[in-house]
C-alpha cells in the first residue's frame, strides 16, 4: 500500500479546524490591541511588552519584569480609554509579568 502523506501549511491546518481558527482569531485580535496601543508604552518598555489573552471585556499584556508591571499599570486608565476609542469593550486590563523559565 502506498501512502501519500500531503503536508498542510499552518494556515491550511487553521482554516479546516474550527478550534485553531478560533485560537488563531484570538491571537489576532490580541496582537491588534497591542498595536493600538504601543504609541503610549514608553519607547523603553515596548520591546519587552507581549500582548496575551482576552476573556470577554478582560484583557492581559505581558511584561518581563516587576518595574516593568509597575509602569504600565500607571498607564491602565490611558491605554483602556485607546482600546474603547478603537472599539474594543474592554473594562478590565490586567499586567501580569511573564514567568523565567
């Protein structure tokens, strides 16, 4: 018996399944808050700041450090009113410093 094994792409695999479509949405839609709002993260911290997941109106930005939490939770209030402007229902933002594995 012959087999022929036809590899997908990424984007192949996402399109056939509803699961990593949906998986994939997400991230999309995380990476698309980010940049709505990386002008207002201090030049300094933008490279260290990942978009993580959002629930519903909740939404997470990872950093790499406590002083770096520390900063952007300052920033909460600034960065909720961009996210509204540009149409996101987000009321809660949380920072979360990634883990060092």
């Amino acid at each position: 018996m012959n087999r022929r094994f036809n590899p997908l792409t990424v984007l192949q695999a996402t399109e056939a399944s509803p699961t990593l479509a949906a998986l994939a949405e997400r991230a999309r839609d995380a990476a698309e808050r980010l940049r709505a709002v990386e002008d207002l993260i201090p030049r300094d911290l933008r490279a260290g700041v990942q978009a993580g997941p959002a629930e519903g109106e909740e939404w997470c930005m990872l950093v790499g450090s406590n002083a770096a939490a520390a900063k952007l939770r300052q920033l909460v209030p600034m960065l909720l009113g961009r996210l509204r402007v540009r149409g996101w229902h987000v009321s809660t933002l949380r920072i979360k410093v990634r883990s060092r594995r």
